[in-house]
C-alpha cells in the first residue's frame, strides 16, 4: 500500500481537524468558501512551507462573527492538508 498522500485523504484529515478545533463541518461550500478566500486575495498568508504547501489564516463568520481559522493548503492538489489550532505558534 502506498503512503502517498492523496487529495481524499487530505480531504478526510483536514475535515477532522476542522471539526475538531473549529466546531465546523467540513462541508463543501466551507470547502470551496475557505479556498475562494485564498485565491481572490482575502486571506492571510502566514507562511509559505514550500512551493507547494503554504499556511493561512482566513476569516469565516461562525454565528454571526468572524473567526480566524489556519488552514494549511496544498496548491497542487487543490485541498487543505490541515488546520491548525487558533493559538498554533508552530507554523516553523
């Protein structure tokens, strides 16, 4: 069995972690919301890991406030690796 990570398994971890830390379903128009941030400019990049993979922070309204989620994106394959915990200062 390979190791190699795909776009669905990203997808199931990232989903994890989000519920998790976030309180938020990993549904696909979060999906889609949270990357739309990122390719039209309106998210914080906090660092970039390499060529591919680069770290976040991201407004999302969560009852009626904006919340800063970090999201840990793949730009080659299109999905989020991760999210961080809110306080994450391990972003090296």
């Amino acid at each position: 069995m390979s190791n190699k990570k795909t776009k669905k398994h990203l997808d199931i971890h990232a989903g994890r972690r989000l519920e998790e830390r976030y309180g938020i379903k990993y549904l696909q128009h979060v999906h889609d919301y949270l990357i739309s941030k990122i390719r039209n400019g309106k998210a914080n990049l906090i660092k970039r890991q390499s060529n591919r993979v680069s770290i976040w922070d991201i407004d999302y309204p969560i009852d009626g406030t904006n919340t800063i989620i970090r999201a840990v994106y793949d730009k080659e394959r299109k999905t989020f690796c991760t999210f961080l915990p809110r306080n994450s200062k391990e972003i090296d």
